[in-house]
C-alpha cells in the first residue's frame, strides 16, 4: 500500500469525527485516546493534501474537503464489506449481509414488501434495511450518492439522465388519476387535495392543456392524508395509480385519458453496487412486483 494510501481503519475514524463531531467523541466511539484521534486525523489529511475539518471549541466540522471524503470513504468501506459478503455468499450459493434500500412512502408500502419477501424466502441470511426518505430535493437517490444506501427507489422525469455518478434503471410508468368522492357529480368543483412529494413536472404540462383549474389547493403531509381527505368529501386529487392499491370506501377513481400525466419510477444505484448480486436480485423481484401495475 502507498504510503499515501488511507487505510479502511482511517477511513472508519474519519467517518467517526464526521459523525460525532468531536475528536473526543470521536476516540470513545472507536475506543482511543483523543490525542490518538487528533494525530491520526492529522495524517489524514497530510496524505490527501487538504484540511478535512475545522477545529473549534464546538468540536469538529466536516470542510468542503471534509464532505467530500466522508461521501467515499462510505461507499469504498461499502465496496470492502460487498467483497466479503458476496465471495461468501458465492461460496455458500445464496446471498448474505445487509442491503440498504432509500424507498420514498409509497413505493416502500406497495413495491418493496412483496419483492422482499420472495427474495428473502431463497436468502435468509440476506437483511434487509429499509430507510424512508421523502421524494424532496436529492430524495432517495441522494442517500445512494452519499453512501448511506446501496440502492433507491426514486422519481425521474421522463427525459432526465439519473444523477451524476449513479446509474438508474427503469421499474414501472404509472398514469396519474382523477380522484373524487364517490356520488359526486361534478368533483371538478372541488378544491384540489395535493402534497409536496407529488412532484409537480410530471403533472404541470397536462395542468396547461386543461380547460379547468381548481378553485383552491389543500396542501396536506402525504398520499395517504389525500386519500383521507377525498373519502371525506372534502375534495379531489390527481394521484400516481401506485397510491391508491389501497383505495379506501367512498372513493371513486377516473381515468384521465390517453394524455393523462405519467410518473416514472426507476432503480438508483452507484455504478459498482449495481452489479452487486443482491441489488439485482431486489430489482428483478421489484419489476416482477411492479409489472401489473405498469402502464400497457
């Protein structure tokens, strides 16, 4: 190894300190001194050639350099544990260790169980983890990209390229719905029941070409409140066909027509935990899940 090599150990104390965030905290955490932790940090960062993080009375805080580290040093101690686990998965014929999953709420509540479970019937030692996270600004595809899941289930426009460094595959293409409370005879009059996950670009185009617009916007915490809200009477929604597999009573649901809006909902990963067996085997179980659901 170079001499200006970071070994997995450095890697594991520098993601220490980011975590903590304090050298102190640091070398209780990893069960050394601080004066252990601030030398070695200060190797570190002779080794790289920048300063990794700014050292104040408050603690430690992660630079631009520091940030930057802290995103590889997750996914190369990732890759260390992947060459493990997979060469004894190989030797033993079946998959074992963790798999991280970022799943926004309704793709976690209606695709991943049923394609978790067919493949954790073949692989028991295989464990899953799944982390929720809101389809807002970097989304789930950000916890791919800073290391903290191996893959997502995410959003992407229709012409959009995954995220820069990650690669994405195509799940499922689901239309969007009118949704209403059943009996209601002109549901259009209704205030519009929306949430902030419901990404707006793959409805506004349609929104443009319509004739009518709602009369007034409800802005409530997720799909499920909408499909609450609606069941209530207290208006309509357009909603992704993936929210209503769990359609409650006193709701009816509309086609929108052959020009109704599309969501697009893809695989996220990092060039190498995609090949990795695991992430593969989870998006074949997540297509085979998604298929019925898929548009024709």
């Amino acid at each position: 190894m170079s001499t200006t090599d970071l070994s997995p150990g450095e890697l594991r104390l520098l993601l220490a300190v980011e975590r903590t965030g304090s050298f102190t905290a640091a070398a209780a955490d990893r069960g050394l001194t601080q004066s252990a932790v601030s030398h070695a940090v200060r190797v570190c960062e002779r080794k790289i050639g920048a300063v990794l993080f700014e050292r104040g009375r408050t603690g430690a805080r992660a630079t631009k350099a520091g940030d930057r580290v802290r995103v590889h040093a997750r996914q190369i101690l990732r890759q260390l544990d992947l060459l493990v686990t997979e060469a004894r998965g190989a030797a033993a014929g079946t998959l074992t260790g963790p798999l991280r999953i970022a799943a926004f709420r309704s793709a976690a509540a209606h695709l991943l169980p049923a394609a978790l479970d067919r493949l954790a019937a073949g692989n028991p030692e295989l464990s899953p983890r799944v982390l929720i996270v809101p389809e807002l600004g970097r989304g789930t595809a950000g916890e791919v990209a800073d290391g903290r899941a191996d893959v997502a289930i995410a959003t992407l426009a229709e012409d959009s390229p995954a995220p820069a460094g990650l690669v994405a595959g195509e799940l499922l293409r689901e239309p969007y719905v009118l949704v209403h409370p059943a009996g209601r005879r002109e549901p259009r009059d209704l205030p519009l029941i929306d949430w902030a996950e419901n990404c707006s670009s793959y409805t506004r185009a349609w929104w443009a070409r319509q004739e009518w617009l709602p009369k007034a916007t409800l802005d409530v915490a997720d799909d499920g409140v909408v499909l609450s809200m609606v069941a209530q009477g207290i208006g309509m929604a357009i909603l992704p066909k993936l929210s209503l597999l769990a359609t409650p009573p006193g709701v009816t649901v509309t086609s929108l027509g052959e020009n109704a809006p599309t969501r697009r909902i893809v695989y996220v990963a990092t060039h190498a935990t995609a090949q990795s067996l695991a992430v593969r085997r989870l998006v074949a179980e997540l297509r085979a899940t998604a298929k019925p659901h898929a548009m024709a």
